[in-house]
C-alpha cells in the first residue's frame, strides 16, 4: 500500500496508557519536533466489542502502518490479550520494530521484553522523546538494512548518539 504511513503503537491499556497519552502530547506541541503518526486515529474499538471486531479493526490499523512501537512496560511481557496478536503482526508484516523501554533503559531489558522480540530485529531505546524521534526517523531505513543482511536480534544507540541528542 503506497499511503501506509502510520505508527502502530501497542501498550498496556491498563497500566501505560499514560505514557501513550505524553506521546500524544509531544506530538501536539508545537514547540518540537516530535511526530508520528498515530495509527489509533484511524478507529475506534471499545473494550465492549467482541474479540473478532476488535481484531478486524486493529487489522484496519495495521494495514496503513509503516513502523511498530511497544512501550515495554512492567506487565507488558505477561500481556496475553491483544498485545501478543499485535507484535506477530508487526513481525509477519516486516515492520520495523522500536521497542521502548519505560524503565528508562538504553538497551533490551530481558525481564520485562515480551520473549518474542527478545531474539527479533528490533531497536531499544528509552522513554524520552528525543531518542524516540530519532528512532521514528532512522529506524526504518537501518530496519531495512539489517534485515536485507538477514541480520535479526536486539540493537540500541551507541551512545555517541544519546550525546549528538544531547541526553
């Protein structure tokens, strides 16, 4: 699809949406340069509907995504609902995957990294915004890179690259 353009972003709804909803922040103000696009914009599932319905419409999403994001939480890795379905999504679409530790940690955190990505193409970067911009604007075209190499496994920043961002 020519127009796929999003950022499907996945996360415990319980527990971290909040750390979605600062995402929605940093994309609002105007004052930086953070963005992406959300691709739970593009429709709306209630908690209410049935388990086919909602899978029919994070598929929608899915279908007009270009990048996956996981906000690696406490519970993430122990999700079993929807969270699971969302990340062999992204893997059996290619997508490139930026796995966001909300612990602050620079690298894969074993304990917390839903064991399916643990051994999969996948970038990991901490909760701020600067680092996570980099990744949504970089991460793709090393994605790509690494994968035509048939490379997998977890990468994170070298940390010439926390210092150009200035963290």
């Amino acid at each position: 699809m020519a127009y796929q353009n999003k950022t499907y972003v996945a996360f415990d709804g319980d527990s971290d949406i909040h750390y979605f909803r600062l995402m929605q922040a940093w994309k609002q103000n105007d004052n930086t340069p953070f963005n992406f696009h959300d691709a739970h914009g593009l429709n709306y599932s209630n908690d209410s509907s049935l388990r086919e319905s909602i899978l029919a419409q994070l598929r929608k999403r899915f279908d007009n995504t270009r990048r996956f994001v996981i906000l690696v939480g406490n519970n993430t890795k122990f999700l079993r609902k929807f969270v699971p379905w969302e990340i062999d999504q992204a893997l059996r679409r290619g997508l490139p995957i930026i796995c966001v530790n909300l612990n602050g940690s620079r690298q894969i955190d074993y304990q917390l990294c839903p064991t399916t990505l643990q051994s999969e193409l996948a970038v990991h970067v901490p909760f701020q915004q600067k680092v996570l911009q980099y990744a949504l604007e970089h991460w793709g075209d090393s994605h790509k890179q690494y994968a035509a190499a048939g490379k997998s496994g977890p990468y994170s920043y070298k940390p010439q690259v926390y210092q150009q961002l200035g963290l």
